[in-house]
C-alpha cells in the first residue's frame, strides 16, 4: 500500500451527553411497572458499578439538530475542505456505520447528494464497528488499481436514531435479560470522514492485515425484531438487541495481542517502533488489558474517549486519531497502528506513517 495517502482527516461529535444517571433514570422509568422493587434497585445497581468497570460518565448525544445525515455531512465537508478538493474532484464515496439509518438506496449516495456530488461510485460497507478499517482497505485497492484517485470514506453513528425507529427501548423482560442489553447502555454518537488519494502529502498507508472468524457470529446482534436467526432446528427469532458482552470483551482480549504481535512479526517490527495506538474502545478493561498483554505503557494509546463519548462504533478510530492529530498526540513522522475488532468476530489493523 506504500504511496496511497491520507490526503486529510476529520471528525465531529455532537455536544449533547446522556449521562450515567439519566441511562439509569430511564431503566427505572421503563420497568419499574413490570418489574419488582428488589430486582429494579439490584438492576440499577449493577449497571452502575459496571459503568464504574468500564470508565464511562457520558455518552454523546445528538440534539434536535443533529441526525446520523448531518454529522455524516459536516465531518465529510471538513475532510474536504482539508483536503482542498471541490465536490468534483471526488470519485468515489464509501459511507460505513453499524446504525446505517438507510437500507434504499444506500446512505453513501445519501450523504454525496448532500455533499453537491453528482456522480460517481457510492456504496456502503456494513462491516460492524470494523467498518471504517474495512472501507481503507477497499478504498486502497481501488487506488491501486487505477479505478479512482480521491475517495471520501465516512462513518456516522446514531444508534439512538435506529433504535427510536425500531421500537427499540429501556424495557427488559426482567434482571436476567440486562446483561445481554447492557452494551446498548453505552453507545455514543458521532461521525467521521478521510479523503484518501492515490499521491500527494499527507500520512502514508503501509499495510492492512484482518483476521475473521464465525465461530461467535451470534455474540451480538443488532437486527429487525423478529428475524429468523440461521437455526433451523430451535426456530429461533432475533430480539432486536442482543450482546453476550462477557464473551465479547474475554475474546477480545484473549485475541488482539496476540493478532498485533503477529502483524508486526509480518512488518519486522516490535511494540517499541509503534508510537502510537488507536484502538477500537468497549471500555478501559480491554484497552487496558491490551496494553498489559503486549507489555506496553498505557500512554501508546494516546486517546481515549469512551469515558466521555460512549462506543461509537465504527467511528471510534477515525475519530479518535483525528482527535490525537488536532491535539498533538500524534505528530509527523510517527508511526500509529489503528486496530479494530468487532463483533463476529473480526480484527482489523492498519499501520500508518504520519
């Protein structure tokens, strides 16, 4: 991939936070009706001390004038603007997002239109929360290929948005359903857009590497209520939102060292040549245990949002490294490895030379 550059980067997140307090409010609103006194009190203590666990305070929350379109739009704008190109000079637009509000046509045709681009290749890459590492990869083939020069990615984040759509509330059909909706509990809100080019300045892509498995394909789900799951046998539905967490984090955990440390066996490198980490946030417990696991002090991952902004998804990593960019975290001439896991289970890392 030497040579395809970042030509710029650019995030937005909305200014409004749903806190710890009003997420537990509406968990006591939503079932103190259907659900009895000691179970509330032990549901609302629980998810409080897990969002202790896990370092969370806020999520970012979008207003009355902010929707998954326009944030989609503003970050794409600035990436633009950035990256000195007219709407014209745009070839190709890759929009991915986990809470994707459009199924016809597809939300990367959506944002152009917004963006006064009139023609090109536009498409969307459902790729869970490895969605925009994903989209690198596939905008970097195409480059190398010949087929385009500038690509615009983005990744907006609304879940709150989707789950309104669907019906989809703090209800719970008692304290034993919790812990399979608890990650819902922590979604943020937010977007992000990179123009990538065939040449010019700007950082350097240098390699991708992914890693797949369907082993735990029904770890998480985020589906139509009442979808037939692929199980013939038990005729099992989909209940909409669905995340065994527990196996989620521990699998993270046991598998990203590990997935790191052979990317930069493939790249003859070690920890100590990367200046930085990016890294996909569930929380400071797999981020945190990462870094112990590759013998790495916790300052290689420079920024670390989720306490303030939730999980947002596919835009965690671009925004995250926009924001360590805008604030000097990363500086040119470092070397920053993005890395990706998500549900599926899937693992992305990309190296990047700024």
């Amino acid at each position: 991939m030497n040579g395809i550059t970042i030509k710029s980067l650019a995030h937005y997140i909305p200014e409004g936070r749903l806190t710890n307090e009003e997420v537990l409010e509406n968990l006591r609103r939503s079932n103190e009706g259907t659900m009895g006194r000691e179970d509330l009190e032990l549901l609302l203590y629980g998810c409080g001390r897990k969002f202790d666990f896990l370092g969370i305070k806020t999520r970012s929350f979008c207003g009355h004038d902010d929707n998954a379109v326009t944030m989609a739009v503003k970050a794409a704008r600035s990436a633009m603007e950035k990256a000195g190109l007219q709407a014209n000079a745009i070839d190709c637009l890759i929009a991915a997002g986990v809470s994707n509000p459009f199924r016809e046509p597809s939300f990367a045709l959506i944002i152009a239109n917004s963006l006064n681009i009139r023609s090109g290749d536009f498409f969307d890459i459902n790729d869970t929360c490895n969605g925009f590492l994903k989209s690198m990869d596939v905008a970097c083939q195409y480059i190398k290929t010949g087929r385009h020069k500038n690509i615009l990615l983005v990744a907006s984040e609304n879940p709150y948005e989707l789950a309104e759509g669907f019906g989809i509330d703090y209800s719970l059909d008692g304290t034993k359903n919790a812990d399979t909706r608890f990650s819902a509990f922590t979604v943020g809100c937010g977007a992000a857009a990179m123009v990538i080019s065939a040449d010019g300045p700007g950082m350097k892509i240098i390699d991708y590497l992914e890693k797949r498995e369907t082993v735990h394909w029904n770890a998480s789900l985020f589906t139509v209520p009442g979808v037939y799951l692929p199980d013939d046998e038990k005729k099992n539905k989909s209940p909409g939102v669905w995340t065994d967490a527990r196996l989620v984090a521990a699998q993270i955990i046991k598998e990203i060292p590990g997935f790191i440390g052979e990317a930069l066996d493939q790249w003859n490198m070690d920890i100590d040549g990367v200046d930085a980490i990016v890294m996909h946030q569930l929380g400071n417990n797999v981020t945190y245990a990462t870094l112990e696991l590759l013998h790495a002090p916790r300052g290689k991952v420079p920024v670390n949002t989720f306490g303030e902004f939730g999980n947002m998804a596919s835009v965690n990593i671009p925004s995250n490294l926009s924001i360590a960019m805008d604030s000097g975290h990363v500086k040119k001439g470092d070397t920053v490895l993005l890395v990706g896991s998500a549900c599926g289970l899937s693992y992305s890392i990309v190296r990047v030379q700024v």
